[in-house]
C-alpha cells in the first residue's frame, strides 16, 4: 500500500475471470480488441496512403482530379494489405502449382514465426501473473539462443539427445538469467524493470563479446557469426522441406499446456497468483514471497530461453549464432502477452496473430515495397489501444466511456 | 530565477539522516577497497612493464596555449594508488570515514583507479601520446558522447520528478532523431531540425501523457510499447520517405564548430568545453535551467511535491495532472533534442534504430543518479566516458586486449549494483508511476 491508501499491486492486465466482470454491463473485451484491431489498420493504411509515392503524385493535381487521389491511396493500401494476408494466410498466387505442401506455405511461416513469440508471450505473461513486469525476455532469449547454440555447434551428441540436452542447457540458461533478476528483487527490492532492462544489453554485450572469441566464432570467418547447429541438434520439420514449422511449435504448445496447468491446477501457481494479485496479503497468509518472485522469474526465463532454442534449433538465423538472434522477439512477444491479457491460450492466439504478421510482412514488402516496420506500427497501435480500453470506448462511443479503466491501475518504481 | 516566496511550505528533498555505517557494512565496503586497492597495485602497477611512461598530450593541436605532454612514470603511478586505496579500506574497518568522506574516498579511489589502468593501457606500444582533451580525444569525446546521454536523462527526471515513468526515452530520441535529420534537411536549417526534433519527441511524449495520466494505463508498459511505436514509425517513413530520396529528406549539414572568446582560449577546459557546436552550449544551459527550474522555483517545488506526494499536493492546490501533463511535455522535448543531436549535431543522416540503447542508458542515468539532474548529469558523462574508453582502447595497443564490449556492459552493471543497493541504496520518487485518480 502507497501512503496515500491507494492500492498499487494490481498487475498490469487484470485478470478477468468470470468473478471479476462487473454486474453492469460492460463492452466485451474481445470487442474492445477488434476495435483496436480496426484503428490501428486505419492508421497503418493512412501512413501507407500518406507515404505512397503515386498518391503524393496524384495529390498534386489534387483540385482537378481529386477522385484520381483516393483510387491511388485505395489501389496501395488494399495492395499492402492483401500481400500481406497472402503472406500469412493463404496465397491464390502459388496455390495450387506444383506441390501441394506449398499450398501450406504461408500457414507454415505463419506458425514457424508464432513459435518463439508463444514462447515469449508466455515468459512475459507468467511475470505479469505474479505481478512482475519481465521486460527481460530479450536478454533471456539471447542467453538461452547463446548457450543451446554452443552445444548445438560445438559437442557432438547421437541425434535425439544432442537435441535435448541443447534445449535443457538453453532453458536454464534462460532460466538462470531471469532468476538473477528475481533474486534481486526478493533480495533487494530492485525493481525488475530495471534490472531486467540492464541485463538486456549485459546480455547482448556477453554475447558480442562471444561472438569474437575463438570458442564461439565460425573458423575462416571475419564475421560476428558463429559455426552452424549440427544437424543432431536441429528441430526437426513437422512439414517437408523448405516448409519451416518445427518441433518448436509442439514444444510451445506443451509450454502452453504446462504453464495453464501451473497456473489453474498447481498449489505453486495459486501462490504466484495469490503474489502477483497481492503480495502484502500473500506475505500475511503466510508465503514466502521472495522465493515466489524467484520461482516465478526462473520459469519466465526458461520460457524465454526456450524461445531462444526455437530461434537458434529452428533456423532462425540460419542455425548460426549472431548478435540479430533476438530479431525483436523480446519486446514482441511482450505485446504477445498484453494482447493475450498474461492467459495462456490468449497468449497462444495473439502468438499467432503476431506471427502472421510478421510472415506476411515479409510478403508484403517484397510485393508492395510496403516496409515491414508497418507490421510493428500496428502491433504497437494494437497493445496501446486494448491497454487502455477506456481510450478505444470514447472514440467509438462506447458504453461505460466514462470509466477511467482504473482496474488498470500501474505500480510505480517503488512498487 | 525567482526567490522562493513559499519557503515556509518548502517539502524537503528526501535527505538521508546521518547514521553511521553498521559494522557490517563497514567493512564489507573496507574489504572491496582493500581488494580494489591490491588489484590496482598488481594488475597495472606490477602488470606494467617497468620503466615505461605514460603520456597524455593536454593541449589539442591549434590551442592557443600549449602545455607540455604529461608524463606519468605508469607503473610506480598505479602502486601508489593501490597502496593509498588499500590503507583507505583498512581505515574504513578500523576507525570509520564520515558518509560525506566515504563518498570523497569513492570518487577518489574511481578516479584514479581509472587513471592507472589508462597509464597501464598506454605503456603497451602506443608511442604517441593520449590526447586527452582535443575533441577527438578521450575527454573530447566523453563530452560529446554524453551529451545525448545528458538531455535524455534530464528528460526522465523531468518526467519521474513529476511522478511518471518515462521509459520511452529511446522511443522519443529515436523520433527527435528522425524529424532532425528530416526537416533539418528539408529547411536546410540546422535549427528547425533541432525544432522539429524536440517537438517530435513532445508527440510521443504527449501520448504517453494522455494514456498514462487520463487513461491510467500502466507507465512501464506504455513505455515499451511506445518505444516500439517509434521503432516502427521511423524505421516505416525511412523506407517510404527517406530512403528513396536521402539526398532531399536525409541530408542534414554539418554544425559549425563554435569557439567562444576568451573562455575556448583556457589552457586544457577551454578547448575542451567551449570549443564545441552550439548543441553542447545549449545542453550547458539545459543542465543549469532544469536544476534551478527543479530546485529553486515554485514550478519545481509544486513537480516534486506532486511527484512524492500527489493527494497533499492537491489538497494545497496544486493541479496534479496539469503539473505532470507539462513537465511530461518538457521531457519530451528534452528527449527528441537529445534524438536531433544524432542527426542535427553529429551532422550524420538518420538510419534505423540509430538510437541503439542509449535511451536506456539515459533511464539508467537517472536512476543512478537517484533521480536529480545533478546526480543524471554526472551518471551520464560516467556512461559516455565509459564509451569513449571503449573506443579509445580499442586503437591504442593495451600490453593485454580489453575485450571493449565487457567494457560497455559496465553502464548497465553499475546501474544494476546502484538499485540493489550494494553502492547505496537508489529511492525514486514516492509517486513516481502511480496515476493519480482525484480530479
């Protein structure tokens, strides 16, 4: 409790369980969403429009041809955005030529890309449920990608257990890197923002300065890349070649399984949860809360550090170690969790919206010149809006505009 | 500045009571000098080839007065330190130094700690002497290179003074950055580029005003995702708009180096300080505005009454939300001027994701610097000489190679050290993100 009585360890996303929704009749959160959804491919059609090269043309004979304006606006938005639902869902393009396998080919990269931001949505999403706000998935990941990756390229290991020992060393790897943070907050009180930020770079400092070291740096290469995963240690298809969805995607969905087991069915989960909702009252009822956010931030790593061996096991950079290993994901896979409102099989859906997005971004740009930055404008324009629902109430006139969201209440530094 | 006329109802700054260390911490803090102390002796004193000499040049080519290169006899140098540093630890665990004398110790043994190790780092091979205080050299570049640092941070404390959590510091610099390198471009004025820089860096500011103050959205998380916002705004328009035509849209001019009389003519300080764009004078007076603005006007004393304590703020009647929606806005400006000094002042173009971090080494400078502009400033030039040294080490030949990206952890480690509270204990302001739900 704050000294001015107000109650501040409320987490970020509160949890809507059925007991929570209030009696009055309150907009349904999923419609909150698709509304974001809509405003915020608005406005990443207006920036498309905005910055599109024959519209501007146009736009300068406005007064004569105005009509000429908004069929050109129309003609670049519409572009971009079929591309890129024809990059993560379906392709009437190549559909149907040749082998059939490709016909799968955008669902593929579609769920090869939803792999480790599940994973990192759920690292995020767990913190949140104990009332930690884990912005250090990047550095976990990059931990995790770093560790499972030197056994993957450096021992040689008969097949199926190359592959798992690399994905144990990598999870604790992660898992070790979320606990400092954790240890510290219980130690010390230090706030996991903080110190989780600073890890990220300490992070991605380790692993620029591995990547110079002759233990990690590819033989004949004057490059910061590392040798390439041996086969053995390598995630295997689910799909022929060159379809890219792997193992990882099974492993992500077991996670999913194990996290909403832990966090519904456990008597560990009740404690997180019991911390996450209130840790003056779980302190009283007699948890030990330090070992709680512990606990809590080794599983998160190991989450995130799991998603680093999706990244480094799975192909995605090449099986080879580099400073771009994270890719994003880190802070991705956080607006995964906000989208998913820190639930597990959420989290799973907004994984997998994301990663269509990020599958048809690519698509995008190479067909439209559209740059897949815009995928991160919408993504961001997304988690700001449902983050603040009373925002999206009062543009669309909404039921309840006049409720100031305040179960969203924030904590602060001391918090 | 204008006198305090509410100086009977003056809330003072959170200032520690005296206490005397505890004996533990007596001498688990005597124990690291000692340690400090010894490896300083062996590793750069006995780890220096005996008989060589350090040399630092003082003067910069084209000064006015020259000084003679300085000479440090580097081996004897970082035996002395060693020495002194260990007997202080031994002094720490015997009689006790007052708080205000430990910090002088502090200071003192990080000084020169530094100092031998740069003395040991140049008896390797490098003949020439280390420029110290030329703009390309160590000194020089700690300046420039912290001069980002500075405006960030005195954003954050501008914000989190006033009781919000500005985490986007990166997102606003990256988009100072990029409408500098635009409209500095454009206008082909060094000036409206700093302009647009800072007023883009309030847009992004204004948004997290809005969610963070109306909307009650969680501060941190705001932040992220904002920073995103940016990454993503200024990585599209660079694709769509700039990259195709850099010659019209990303092409600023180079800042002409401004010497001012008299002072840029000081032997050592003057071609260090006042031999710089007009960017770093600018900062100068940013630094000395935002501390008096902070500490000795009424405007500051309402921010800090309302960052530490909102409801008694507004019960004298002060505007909560209207204080913080300003000062959020000056951070905000604050921060997209530190973006414009990538592109306006470094004369450079804007490329993606150009900020690489350094907003959140300015978040770390005000943390470390526990949340005052002094404190920031001093935590920033710590950072950016941590990254000089980073680049300086790495073109002098050192007798055993500094791998330089552990050197650029040490921001982030000391960062981490200060909010664990194993140099002192850090403490934000009371109220720093909470939102505020009375009027």
């Amino acid at each position: 409790m704050s000294a001015d009585g107000t109650v501040k360890d409320e987490i970020a996303v509160p949890p809507r369980g059925p007991g929570r929704r209030k009696s009055r009749s309150e907009t349904h959160p999923l419609v909150v969403i698709g509304l974001s959804f809509v405003t915020a491919i608005v406005v990443g059609g207006l920036l498309i429009a905005v910055t599109n090269q024959p519209t501007r043309n146009a736009a300068r004979h406005f007064s004569s041809s105005p009509g000429k304006v908004f069929s050109s606006a129309w003609h670049a938005v519409s572009a971009a955005y079929i591309a890129l639902f024809e990059g993560g869902v379906f392709d009437p393009h190549t559909f149907g030529h040749g082998n059939v396998w490709h016909d799968f080919s955008p669902l593929s990269e579609t769920l090869y890309n939803a792999t480790p931001l599940i994973l990192v949505g759920l690292c995020v999403g767990l913190a949140f449920r104990t009332g930690l706000f884990n912005i250090g998935a990047q550095g976990q990941l990059i931990l995790g990608a770093t560790a499972a990756g030197y056994v993957g390229f450096t021992w040689h290991l008969p097949p199926v257990i190359h592959l798992v020992v690399a994905l144990i060393v990598g999870v604790v790897a992660g898992a070790v890197w979320g606990g400092i943070a954790g240890y510290l907050k219980a130690r010390s009180g230090a706030h996991e923002v903080i110190t989780t930020i600073m890890m990220n770079y300490v992070a991605l400092d380790l692993l620029n300065y591995a990547l110079k070291t002759t233990a990690f740096r590819r033989p004949g290469s004057n490059q910061a890349i590392s040798p390439i995963v041996h086969g053995t240690a390598r995630l295997g298809k689910l799909l022929p070649s060159p379809l890219r969805v792997n193992l990882g995607l099974l492993i992500a969905v077991a996670a999913t399984v194990g996290v909403a087991w832990l966090l519904t069915r456990s008597r560990l989960g009740f404690t997180l949860r019991a911390v996450g909702a209130s840790p003056t009252a779980a302190r009283t009822a007699g948890m030990n809360v330090g070992r709680t956010y512990v606990t809590s931030m080794v599983i998160a790593g190991g989450l995130a550090g799991l998603a680093g061996c999706s990244q480094i096991l799975g192909g995605g950079t090449n099986y080879a170690l580099t400073n771009a290993v994270d890719a994003g994901l880190g802070f991705d896979g956080i607006t995964v969790a906000l989208l998913g409102r820190a639930k597990p099989w959420p989290t799973v859906w907004a994984g997998l919206l994301f990663g269509a997005l990020r599958a048809g971004s690519a698509t995008m740009q190479s067909r439209t010149g559209t740059s897949i930055d815009l995928v991160t404008i919408v993504q961001s324009l997304v988690v700001l809006f449902i983050a603040a629902p009373a925002f999206v109430r009062a543009v669309f006139r909404l039921r309840n505009a006049s409720d100031s969201g305040a179960a969203a209440l924030a904590k602060g530094w001391n918090g | 500045m204008s006198v305090d006329t509410t100086g009977s109802l003056e809330i003072a700054t959170p200032e520690i009571v005296e206490v005397p260390a505890s004996r533990r911490a007596r001498i688990v803090s005597g124990s690291v000098l000692i340690v400090v102390g010894v490896l300083c002796a062996v590793a750069f004193g006995l780890g220096s080839k005996a008989g060589h000499d350090a040399r630092f040049r003082l003067s910069p080519p084209g000064a006015k007065y020259t000084m003679p290169n300085l000479v440090v006899p580097a081996r004897i140098f970082a035996l002395v330190v060693g020495i002194a540093i260990a007997a202080a630890g031994f002094w720490r665990i015997k009689k006790d130094f007052s708080n205000r004398a430990m910090k002088w110790v502090i200071a003192l043994t990080i000084l020169f700690v530094v100092s031998s190790f740069l003395c040991w780092s140049l008896t390797g091979k490098s003949a020439t002497p280390l420029d110290l205080f030329g703009s390309g050299g160590l000194l020089g570049q700690t300046i420039f290179l912290a001069v980002p640092l500075i405006l960030g941070a005195l954003a954050g404390v501008m914000c989190e003074r006033s009781g919000v959590i500005n985490v986007a510091i990166e997102g606003q610099m990256l988009v100072g950055a990029f409408a500098g390198a635009m409209f500095g471009t454009i206008s082909k004025n060094a000036a409206v580029g700093t302009i647009a820089g800072m007023l883009a860096g309030a847009v992004i500011a204004a948004v997290l005003a809005v969610f963070a103050i109306k909307y009650v959205v969680n501060q941190v998380v705001l932040g992220v995702v904002l920073n995103l916002l940016a990454l993503g705004l200024t990585g599209f328009l660079y694709d769509a708009v700039m990259a195709p035509n850099s010659n019209s849209y990303n092409n600023v001019g180079t800042l002409s180096v401004l010497k001012i009389p008299l002072l840029g003519n000081i032997p050592i300080i003057g071609p260090l300080l006042f031999d710089q764009t007009i960017i770093v004078y600018l900062t100068y007076v940013l630094i000395f505005a935002v501390d008096i603005l902070l500490f000795r006007t009424r405007w500051g004393l309402r921010t800090r009454a309302v960052g530490e304590h909102p409801k008694a703020a507004d019960t004298v009647g002060i505007n909560v939300r209207r204080t913080r929606y300003i000062n959020v806005l000056i951070g905000g400006m604050l921060a997209g001027l530190a973006g414009a000094t990538l592109t306006v002042g470094d004369s450079s173009g804007f490329v993606k994701n150009m900020t690489g971090g350094r907003g959140f080494i300015a978040l770390a400078a005000v943390i470390f610097g526990r949340w005052s502009p002094r404190g920031a400033v001093g935590a920033a030039l710590l950072f950016g000489f941590a990254t000089s040294l980073q680049t300086v080490l790495s073109f002098i030949g050192t007798p055993v190679q500094i791998p330089s990206d552990l050197l650029g952890m040490l921001p982030y480690l000391a960062t981490i050290f200060a909010v664990a509270g194993l140099v002192g204990r850090v403490r934000a302001p009371a109220a720093d993100g909470e939102p505020y739900e009375g009027r």
